[in-house]
C-alpha cells in the first residue's frame, strides 16, 4: 500500500463578505461570497478566485462548510466544490475540480485538501492534492 502525500497545488487569498441568513434547523446560516487571487505552479501569475461558501453553524460552534467557486477565467476556468469543518484554527476543506482545459485535465480526477486560516475577512487556504 502506498501511503499518499501532498503535493502543494495553489494558495487562495480571498475577501470574504458574510451574509446572515439567520437561524435554520441544523444551526445559524450564513452565506459567504468571496473573491480574491490564486497564484499556483500550474500556472504564471496570478487568477482570480470567486464563489460562495455556505456555512452553517451548529450550536457545538462547530461549522460545516459547503463551498462552490471558480479559479481563472474563460477556457481556463476550474471550477471547484470543497466540503469541510471550520473552527477557530480555520477552516480545513477537501476539494473536487472540473475544468475543460486540457491543460489541467488532470484536475478532473484529483481530490484536494484545504487549510486555512482567516484573519478578519481575509481567509488565505492552502489548497494540496492528493497522491496516492
């Protein structure tokens, strides 16, 4: 057996912007837009990062995360779904992609790992890939 390792994949530096939904049956809703930049050895520079992540806080104050976004823009967009737990050491998130470049086709069937940490409405999330 094979024990799998992280491969350090982009680093996501967003603006968070947090929208109180209120309170709902698991919990307090709230939904989070954000946007920032993703730079990556995938690719030069910077791309831009956007989506929402909804969040639902547990009266544990545990938070579950369900995250939707994109990274870059037209043929080159990826688009993500990161799943996770949020607590005050910042969220940790595991990552599915989808993208039509054929130059990150590989992202189609790779699984991500997130961690992150968040300083007022700035979260920077260290996003690896899974090798297995």
């Amino acid at each position: 057996m094979t024990t799998p390792q992280l491969t350090p994949f982009a680093t996501l530096t967003v603006t968070l912007s947090f929208t109180p939904i209120g309170k709902v049956d698991a919990g307090f809703r709230l939904d989070v837009p954000f946007e920032g930049t993703a730079p990556s050895s995938h690719w030069e520079g910077e791309r831009p990062v956007s989506g929402v992540d909804h969040v639902t806080v547990a009266d544990s104050g545990i938070q579950s995360l369900d995250i939707r976004g994109r990274i870059g823009t037209g043929k080159e967009v990826v688009a993500y779904r990161a799943i996770g737990r949020g607590s005050d050491a910042g969220p940790r998130e595991v990552f599915t992609f989808e993208t039509a470049s054929e130059e990150l086709a590989f992202l189609n069937g790779a699984v991500g790992v997130g961690v992150g940490s968040i300083d007022g409405d700035q979260l920077t999330l260290e996003v690896s890939l899974l090798d297995a």
